[in-house]
C-alpha cells in the first residue's frame, strides 16, 4: 500500500543518510522501525531474545516492562546457553 507522510526536513535527511550508510533503503528502515515500535519485537516467554538483522548481526529483541542492563543480556546469553 502506498500513503504519504509529512516529515520534518532535518529527520528525513538523516534518515536517508543512515539508510545510505546501513546499505538499506528508506522503505526499510520505516518497516523496521513501525514493526519495532508496534511490538512485534517483543520477546514472549521461552522465545529467543537474539534475532539477526538483514546483515546477520545478532541483535537484541525487545524485552517487555524490563530494562535492558549488562546484566540482563548476560542472563539471557547464559539462557540460550
């Protein structure tokens, strides 16, 4: 589906910059992030925390009502252990 959004100038800049600088597209850093910020990323119980980005990098999925801390990623490797 196509829709048109106003954006403030300076952040649409710096969004095509990091998308420039990531080797993605600005249709793909919007899915990202509205897929992010709609919880689809959330981490549900017995799930994986580690997904992998479109480069194979692992990252961290969201965790629900906890703040991520050095030693919460420590309990979470120690758990896909």
């Amino acid at each position: 589906m196509k829709t048109t959004i106003e954006l403030p100038d300076e952040l649409l800049a710096k969004a095509k910059t990091v998308a420039v600088e990531r080797r993605t597209t600005l249709k793909a850093m919007i899915e990202h992030a509205l897929k992010r910020e709609l919880n689809e990323g959330v981490v549900r119980e017995n799930e994986c925390a580690w997904d992998a980005n479109e480069f194979g990098f692992p990252v961290l999925k969201r965790v629900p009502s906890k703040q991520v801390t050095s030693e919460r990623v420590y309990e979470m490797l120690e758990d896909e252990g």
